[in-house]
C-alpha cells in the first residue's frame, strides 16, 4: 500500500511538471534513454539535455515536497 502511495506521490508531481521537463525525466529514467539519446529525440544538445534532466529533477523535488 505504501508503494502505490509512493507512486502516485511521484505521478502527481510530475504531472505538475511542464510538459518538456515531464518528457525528459521519463525518457531518461522510465525510457532508460542516454543524454544523447534524449538529445536526438529532442533535437536538443546533449549537453542541454543534461541540464534538462537536472532541472527537472529539482523541479519534481520541490514538487514532492509541497506534497
């Protein structure tokens, strides 16, 4: 139970992620995509997708955490 509650914690908050942030984490976590992967996808540099990732990462912390 505690694990399904865990998981909904994390879709919501990505759910209020905006929509390019939300498709990099999943990519790269869910998708298991490299940077560069990520980068051909979104004709992005893969450098950029790094700092993508990243945002986003802190993005779905502070999401998280407004619980």
């Amino acid at each position: 139970v505690a694990s399904r509650e865990a998981n909904d914690r994390v879709e919501a908050a990505l759910l209020e992620l905006p929509q390019l942030y939300r498709t990099a984490l999943v990519s790269r976590y869910v998708g298991q995509m490299t940077h560069a992967e990520l980068a051909q996808q979104l004709g992005r540099t893969e450098v950029n997708c790094r700092k993508l990732v990243q945002r986003a990462l802190e993005m779905l912390q502070v999401a998280l955490a407004r619980g």
